[in-house]
C-alpha cells in the first residue's frame, strides 16, 4: 500500500517475530495473512468494495485463503462520518451471514486533527 498504513495495521494484528531481535508481536501472530489489493492502477486511489457482493467476493476470498480476520484501512476521512451508513450494513450483513469471520475498520489516524469524525 502506497502510505504503508495497511501494512502497519496488518502487522498490529499478525506480526511474528521472525529472524528479528525485537521483542514485538502482534496480536494474533499464528494468524494467517490474505491480502486483497484495492488500489487502481496508477496507485493513488483506491477502489473500495460498493455493494454487497463485492464485500462477499473480497471477504469470502480471505476466508478461502484461511483468513477469517480482515483489516479495512481504507476509510477516509469523508467516511468517518457518524451515521450508519450501506457499507456499514453490508459488513454486518455478512458477518452476520458468516460468523467465524471479524472485521477490524479504521477509526482515523490524526487524533483531534481529524475532528470528531474520527478517534480521539
């Protein structure tokens, strides 16, 4: 990922401690890793799931792969907004729908920069 802060997260929550001498693990270190790639072509946007469906074909495709945790670093800040909105109910749909899986989502990175859009 172009800011590293997906790979950051995924390392929160699957790092292992792996020819390194630092002492630091992440939360679930046997856990396996599926990434799914979201960004375009050119690398500077990202195209995150719209519908449903796409949510089912992305998180059906890491269960597939053995990963039943998944990370979505991908909110912006125009997302971070209070209301609950269709991609929050597509996710709970499917989680719903399959109860072995987890959805970690990202609450913001700035702190009060961000305003109360985000986690403080």
């Amino acid at each position: 990922d172009a800011k590293g802060h997906g790979t950051h997260v995924a390392g929160i929550i699957v790092g292992k401690k792996e020819r390194t001498s630092s002492d630091k693990v992440g939360v679930a270190p046997e856990a396996k890793l599926a990434v799914y790639d979201i960004h375009a072509k050119d690398d500077t946007k990202i195209r995150k799931p719209t519908t449903y469906e796409a949510f089912e074909k992305m998180l059906g495709m890491g269960e597939r792969a053995g990963a039943f945790v998944h990370s979505a670093s991908w909110v912006s800040k125009e997302e971070h907004a209070s209301h609950y909105k269709q991609s929050d109910k597509d996710i709970d749909t499917y989680l719903w729908r399959n109860h072995n899986n987890l959805v970690i989502l990202a609450a913001g990175n700035k702190g009060k920069k961000e305003g109360d859009r985000s986690v403080k």
